[in-house]
C-alpha cells in the first residue's frame, strides 16, 4: 500500500500495526520532547487561561505551507487500556505523516506527566504558545465523551501546517474534526477527531467483581452510556434495575441481611441498545456486616394505625427517605429501599437531579450523558428552558446546543 499506515503508536518512518498501546510509552522522541517543554505549574492554572489558538502565523513561504490534510480512519481490532477501541489511521502524502493517535484523555494526561524541572530554558523561549493550545483545548473539549481521539500529525522539515480547520479532511467510522492545534512552531498538527459510529457500541464487560465488600466495580471495552445492574441475594433478586453512569455502584444499604450476594450488569449504548447480562463474582456477607450495614442504611418505616383487620401492619410512609443533608452544604437522595443515586439522573418531584458517583446532588454543572450535556442549575433543577451560563441554548429534552451562526 502507497503511503503510511499505523496502528496505535508508530516509531516515526517505521510501518508498525498490530501493537496494544501502553500508557506513558513514547515511541516518537520529538513527540516527547513537546510536553516536555511544558512546566506542570504552568499547567495547573490552565482554567483561567482562556486564549484562543489562532494567533497570527508567522512568515513563511509559500511553497512550504501545507493547505490540505487528509487521514482516513478504521478500527484495529485491539483496545486501550481505558477499554477504548485502538483505531487506525491512514494517508499517502510525503509532506506529512502521523506519528501518534491516542484517546482524548491519554492525550491530556501526557500533559500532566511532564518533569517540570527538565529543559525550563526551553520552556522560556517557547513562549508558552503550546499550553495555550492546550488551555484552550481543554475548555472546548471537557464537555466532551471519551470518544474523542488526538491525532498527532508531524510536518516533514521544510513544510508548515496551514490554521484553516475546513483544510482538514477526515473519513471513515463517522470522523468529524471537532478541533485542531498547532504546536512545536506549527510542525506539528493536533486533529481532535470524533468517531460517531463508536456512540453507539454497548461495550463488552469484563473483571465484573468487587472493590470491597458491597462496592461492585467492573470494567467495560467500548463507551455505553449508562450500566444496569440487579442485585441478588442467595440467588434471589433483592432490588429492581438500577443504574448508573460510572464504572461502580454501592450495594451496601441493599445488603442488610447475611447471605451469599452476586450483580448482574449491562451495558446500555447512547442509541439505548442493551447489551447481555453479565453475572459477577459471588461473596458472602455474615451476619456482622449486614448489623453493621442496617445500623447505617435501615429505612425505618411508618405504620397505618392500628385497626381491628388482621394482618400485617400496612406502611404508609418512611422517617428517613427523600432528601438527605450530608452535613457540609451537600445532600443527598435515599430510595424507600435505603439506596441512594450514584452517577446517574434521578427525577424528584417532577424535576431531574443529577447525582455524583458518592451520591451528592450535582450544583451549577455540566452533566455529561452519553453524546449530550446537560446543566443542572443552584438548587441542582436540570435547565428546561433558557440558556446555559456559557450561552448555549436548551432544547426540548433539556439537552444544550449552540445557537447557529
């Protein structure tokens, strides 16, 4: 095949596929040397750096100027060890080639890495034109999913990239450039490249176990959009579906009783594609932990008054569900089964609340939910109308879009 092809990362001017990536691994030494020259304390005040990249270019001839970038993507097969699927890129031009791809969050956390005492001369004469690239890459880009990679395309010596994004061609699994930077004196080219095909694959779910007894925690290829679990006790169902967002839920308010506990999980893709249960590990809960676990979750129910009908004592109501205050400023939801929201939607009272992967109320947020953001306001109400602080608009599913130009 004319041309370059890669998969994962490549050593500059080597044709390398096949190979998982790892995290931190550099196969390209200039590559590296470009964060390098980043200091982490410049870093940590990236949120107030709101400067936009596309600064007047410097001369340069004509004749050296890239106009047109062209890459065309497909899967690999393998994944990264986030659970991302590895993807390949391809193009023919002897002008440029690609000497790494990464997922959106491997690539911020290159940043991060950096050895802020190495090279701080170098630091100084770059002007810190390249963190303001990554400044403000990370304010447009933090709404989005996971499923966003960084494509680094390198120039060859006497060629420079051109600012222009519609110059920049992309195919190929649903491929939109939702942004690009320039760095290293605009001989490198960073595409942030969106993968619509990949919204849509319910992942497969591997290590379904336990974190600590009664903190489920699982691992999933691919990037669903919520998980759904069931929880069973010595083989019988002990709550309805529950879901969340994250990669871990607290069974423990549910587990009051001794016995033998095991979850069953699914993936649930943006297009509401469901994915094959998938059966945990099993472990066993004595009777000293469910004391323990009643003493913090049991929900203390109120009883109808006493009538001549025999039976049961019917409940009409609970002490201690609903809204909960954590004490420091921050509250929480419990269920009339002792659980509570974690990392997940809740509607309350005919408004929906988002609640964090600890429980708490979500306050003045962008939540994002598979391919949309939301915003959920002061008293943690999900705007339905109006506009976000940042100016977007709220659709009629509550969703934000930008306004059109």
């Amino acid at each position: 095949m004319k041309g370059w092809q890669s998969t994962g990362r490549i050593e500059r001017g080597k044709y390398k596929t096949g190979s998982s990536p790892k995290r931190g691994e550099r196969s390209d030494k200039n590559f590296s040397r470009y964060f390098k020259t980043v200091s982490r304390k410049k870093i940590g005040a990236f949120a107030a750096v709101l400067l936009a990249i596309s600064v007047p270019a410097e001369p340069v001839w004509a004749s050296d100027l890239i106009g047109t970038v062209k890459v065309e993507f497909s899967e690999a097969g393998n994944t990264y060890e986030n659970g991302l699927p590895e993807i390949e890129g391809e193009t023919n031009s002897n002008k440029y080639s690609l000497s790494e791809m990464t997922t959106l969050e491997e690539y911020m956390s290159q940043w991060e890495d950096i050895d802020e005492e190495e090279d701080e001369e170098e630091n100084d004469r770059k002007d810190n034109s390249d963190l303001l690239a990554y400044n403000e890459t990370y304010q447009v880009l933090q709404d989005y999913s996971q499923v966003v990679y960084a494509v680094i395309i390198d120039a060859e010596e006497e060629y420079y990239f051109s600012s222009s994004l519609d110059r920049i061609q992309v195919s190929g699994l649903g491929a939109e450039c939702v942004r690009a930077e320039r760095i290293n004196d605009k001989h490198t080219l960073v595409l942030f490249v969106r993968f619509e095909e990949l919204d849509y694959l319910p992942g497969e779910l591997s290590e379904t176990g336990w974190q600590e007894p009664g903190r489920a925690l699982w691992n999933c290829s691919g990037n669903p959009k919520a998980y759904h679990l069931r929880l069973y006790l010595d083989g019988k169902p002990v709550c309805g579906i529950k879901e969340t967002g994250g990669p871990s839920y607290d069974f423990q308010p549910l587990m009051q009783k001794a016995g033998e506990y095991h979850y069953q999980i699914r993936t649930v893709s943006v297009d509401g594609t469901k994915g094959d249960w998938v059966e945990s590990e099993h472990i066993f809960i004595s009777d000293e932990q469910a004391r323990q676990y009643q003493t913090v979750y049991e929900v203390i129910p109120i009883l109808a008054e006493e009538t001549e009908q025999t039976g049961p004592a019917q409940i009409v109501g609970y002490e201690n569900t609903g809204w909960q205050d954590g004490g420091d400023g921050r509250f929480w939801y419990r269920e009339t089964d002792g659980s509570y929201p974690q990392n997940s939607w809740s509607s309350i009272d005919g408004a929906w609340y988002f609640f964090d992967r600890a429980g708490y109320m979500c306050v003045n947020a962008y939540i994002s939910w598979g391919d949309q953001t939301f915003y959920v306001a002061e008293d943690g109400r999900m705007l339905v109308e109006g506009k976000a602080p940042d100016g977007r608009n709220v659709q009629a599913d509550g969703s934000l879009a930008w306004p059109e130009s």
